[in-house]
C-alpha cells in the first residue's frame, strides 16, 4: 500500500528525495503518520532495519515542532512493536545520525535485534560497525571536557523558556566548542 506525503524536496536532499516519492525504498513505504514517515532501509543495515524521518525537511532535532517532537516517541514505539510482531526481533535498537553531506535531514535508525541462534550474516557485521563506531566516539570523548559541556548544557535546560531560536543558538555554541577537540 503506497501512502501519499506532502512535503517539498529540498535539492540535494536524499532523504527528502525518497518523502516526496521522486525515489522509491526497497519495499516501498511501511508507515505514516502527520509527520513522520518509515521505510525499510537497504544495505548495509541490518535486514528489517526502518528509517523513520521527518516528512518536512528538518536538518536537526532543535527545528522540531512541538507537535513534530511530540508525536516521535509514539511513532518509535508504534514502529518498534511492529518490528517485534513482524520480524521476531527480541529487541529494537534506535540509532541517529544526522550526518553525511550536507542538506542533512532528521532521521533514525529502528534496528531489529533477533536471537543470538537468528544472526544473519548481515547483522553481525553491523554489529561490528556500529561497535566500532561507539569505540572511536569513547576516544575522542575522552579528550573533550565532559564536565563543562555538562554544566553549560544543564544551565541552558535551567534557563527555563529556552526558545528554538535560543535551542539553535545553545546548539552551535556546543558545536563549535566540539570543534575544537
């Protein structure tokens, strides 16, 4: 069953190539709702592996709208449950990267985790991956101060009506001290 969305590419944009139909997933489209929209990824992810994205270009978590951020727990939850149901995955793994070249656009990774005995090759090669990718972000963390970016990131949420404009502002100022390490 092929579902509709109206959101407007942005050039460039793979993700938004594939919400506004000008490119096709590997099965087609699997869920939708008001603003979010899955489809099954293709190698070299884990076979059953979902993307879940925004359905309206969004390059980062901060550009969310309320009700956009509101309504993706109950979409990751809906789509994990479906993904146990369907696949017989004993657990889902949720992943984000919004990363790559840029425009980015919002999405994460729904992961099935199938029994130890149902490891298709596939997914233990994932697994390697994404255990790799978790040992250099171990490194390079170790060389960033984790106690000011803390206490900066704790008096930001304490400010209380922190404002997107102020989200996106808080956010590069983060970035831009990663940056240095």
């Amino acid at each position: 069953m092929e579902m509709t969305s109206v959101a407007a590419p942005v050039p460039g944009c793979e993700s938004c190539a594939y919400t506004s139909g000008e490119r096709r997933a590997p099965g087609g489209r699997v869920y939708e709702n008001e603003h979010w929209l899955v489809e099954h990824v293709g190698s070299p992810w884990v076979t059953g592996t979902m993307v879940v994205k925004t359905k309206v270009h969004r390059e980062a978590l901060w550009e969310l709208t309320p009700d956009e951020a509101g309504s993706l727990g109950p979409t990751l939850q809906t789509v994990s449950q479906a993904l146990v149901a369907a696949l017989g995955a004993e657990r889902v793994w949720l992943m984000m990267m919004v990363d790559g070249s840029p425009p980015y656009h919002v999405h994460m990774l729904l992961l099935p985790r199938y029994p130890e005995g149902d490891l298709p090759a596939e997914t233990a090669a994932a697994l390697a991956d994404a255990q790799r990718l978790v040992r250099q972000a171990t490194d390079r963390l170790d060389k960033v101060d984790t106690e000011n970016l803390s206490v900066r990131a704790r008096i930001a949420l304490l400010q209380g009506d922190l404002d997107h404009d102020k989200a996106v502002q808080a956010a590069g100022k983060v970035r831009d001290y990663l940056a240095v390490y």
